[in-house]
C-alpha cells in the first residue's frame, strides 16, 4: 500500500487519501479500470508505475473522483 499511496501522493492526493481510507475499494477498482489492471493494491501500483501516461490519467481521474 506504501507504494500505491507514494505514487498517488504527488498526482492524485484525494484518490490517495481514498486509498488510505474506508473508501479505499472503489478507489482501487477505479484505478484497476484505468489502467487496465487486477483489483488489487500491487497490480494497481505496478501498472501507475509503467504507465507513461500515468501523470495525466491520475490528474484527469482526480477530477472525476472529486465529483
């Protein structure tokens, strides 16, 4: 979860802070959709890391989360 949680810090601090909460499972699914990965925590933080896009995925995500 550190992983994910660094990863999100800087690009996505509402989904970060979903992830560290009780809304933690929609956030994962919803990152899971977006970048194409399993529903799990390090799938999820190993596919944000090899996304060369992941910067204005997370930016764009963030917004509609936020909604």
């Amino acid at each position: 979860m550190d992983t994910l949680l660094s990863l999100l810090k800087g690009a996505a601090p509402l989904l970060a802070t979903a992830c560290a909460g009780p809304l933690a499972p929609a956030a994962i699914s919803l990152l899971a959709k977006t970048f194409n990965a399993e529903e799990t925590v390090e799938s999820v933080a190993k596919a944000i890391a090899g996304d060369p896009l992941a910067s204005q995925k997370l930016a764009d995500l963030e917004l509609e989360f936020a909604k």
